[in-house]
C-alpha cells in the first residue's frame, strides 16, 4: 500500500473540495418553478403578480392549445430555492390586436418604470381576435425612477424591417424581443419591441 506524506495528503484533499463542491452544486443554485396556465391574459396577470408576491420571477411563456385547457397563455415563474433575498417585483401584461394600441400601451407602461421581459403570440379563447401579441413587463416593488421610451415595429417584409431596425438603433433603442406569426396586426407578420432609457 502507497502511504503518502501527510503534508501531500492535505495538499489533494485541499484542491479536491472545492471542485467536490462545484460539482455537487450548491442550495444557492437550485430553482423552484411555478407553472401558470389561463385563457384570459387578464386572469394570467393576477396570477403572475399573486407568485411574485411569493418571490417568483418571470421565466418564459408561450401562447397556444393544450390538451386540457384548450386556447391558453402558459408561463413558467421561477424562484431561488433559498427564498426571502429575492427582490419584490409586479407585472403587467399587454395584450392587443393592433399596432397602435399596443404602442400607446407600452409608453404608458414605460412612463411608469415597467421593463421589457419578454413576448409571444397567444391564441386566446376570449376576446374579438383569436390571435394577440401579447407583451410581459416587470418593474421592482415600490418607488421606481427609470423611465423606459419604447417603439414597437410592425412589418409583412424582413427588408422593411431590417431598415427600420437600423433606423430605430440609431436612435438609440436597442431590441428586445421579436416574434413572427399571423396576428390581426395584419396578416402574417414580424414584430419587433425596442427600448431605451429616458435621458
């Protein structure tokens, strides 16, 4: 049997823990989900900020057909698993069929501190129009004072889009997020949500 010399022995257990540790990972890293499923972005709305309220955070969401809920809005909200150091944050979700609805929406957010987060096309069973972009927002707890100045592009042309992009960056927006899909926007389309900070 090889005996190794005390002081080598205390040199490998001392480089071996940390990358022990790494590996087995730590409480602060593991996450709890919420699953959040309505056909109603209203009803996803209350939801959502009945969650944060709970320490959860937006995680993703998508539009579509279940097999038991039928035409539904799912989201998915995630928390530290070590909850109580999370940062209280509110939600808002904006749901329209037309462009210059949804514009005057999100200034009107953006005057009052809320972010971009994230977008998606919903296939809703409520409502006059079956298909919606639907746009999630978020904005810490309590006084808020950043501005956000937003610009929503709609266009049936990835060339239109790309010179508006360009034209909007010069301006100093910079993109969040893009879908592309039939909507009542008018037809099947591109749409890209902008933002900058309010100088």
């Amino acid at each position: 049997m090889l005996l190794l010399p005390k002081i080598t022995l205390g040199l490998v257990i001392s480089f071996l823990s940390p990358l022990c540790i790494m590996a087995a990972g730590s409480i602060d890293d593991e996450k709890e989900y919420r699953l959040l499923a309505t056909t109603r972005t209203s009803t996803m709305q209350k939801e959502m900020n009945r969650a944060a309220a709970q320490g959860f955070r937006f995680s993703g969401m998508m539009g579509g057909k279940t097999t038991f809920g039928g035409k539904e809005i799912v989201t998915a909200m995630e928390r530290s698993a070590v909850s109580g150091n999370e940062k209280r944050l509110e939600y808002m979700l904006l749901a329209t069929s037309k462009t210059s609805t949804m514009q005057k929406e999100l200034r009107a957010a953006g005057e009052k501190g809320y972010t971009y987060v994230g977008q998606s096309i919903a296939e809703t069973a409520w409502g006059s129009f079956d298909r919606e972009v639907v746009v999630v927002l978020e904005r810490p707890v309590g006084k808020t004072l950043t501005r956000y100045i937003y610009k929503l592009l709609a266009t049936k042309r990835t060339k239109t889009m790309n010179k508006e992009l360009n034209r909007a960056g010069s301006m100093g927006f910079e993109l969040q997020g893009l879908t592309v899909s039939e909507t009542n926007f008018g037809g099947r389309e591109v749409v890209a949500i902008l933002m900058k900070v309010e100088d």
